[in-house]
C-alpha cells in the first residue's frame, strides 16, 4: 500500500493512488484507457469514474491499484 501512495502522490504517477475530499484531490489520476475489466467485462475506465466523482461533488472517493503481491507492511 505504501508502494501505491509514493507512485501516486509522491511521484506523480498515474494508476496507483488518487483520492477526493471536500473538493480537495490527492494523488494522480487514472490515464484515460485504464478499464475495470475486473469488475465487468465492459466496465467504464476508472479516468471516467473519477470525472463522475468530481461533476457530481461526491463528498469522498479514494482510488488505490491493488498493491503488489508478496509484499510484507507497507512494502508494496
């Protein structure tokens, strides 16, 4: 989890972390051709759910990659 906060708030990179609150963002958001093809087979790309979090003014969204596999606290 660590991993995904320094890519994406520390280095600017886009893909691992980005979060909204109180019409605050921290972190990079998503390139435009990431899809949640996890979650279904045609999914909107996460760049188009982030527009939709701010236009609607939600109070608080939080997107994170999922950290990599085999890393022990806060390693990756």
């Amino acid at each position: 989890m660590d991993e995904c906060l320094r890519n994406g708030v520390q280095r600017n990179l886009p893909g691992y972390f980005y979060a909204i609150e109180g019409g605050r963002a921290v972190g990079t958001p998503w390139p435009a051709d990431v899809v949640l093809g996890q979650v279904t087979a045609a999914g909107p790309s996460v760049a188009e759910l982030q527009r939709v979090v701010v236009v609607c003014g939600v109070a608080f969204a939080a997107f994170m990659r999922e950290p990599g596999a085999g890393g022990v606290n806060g390693t990756h």
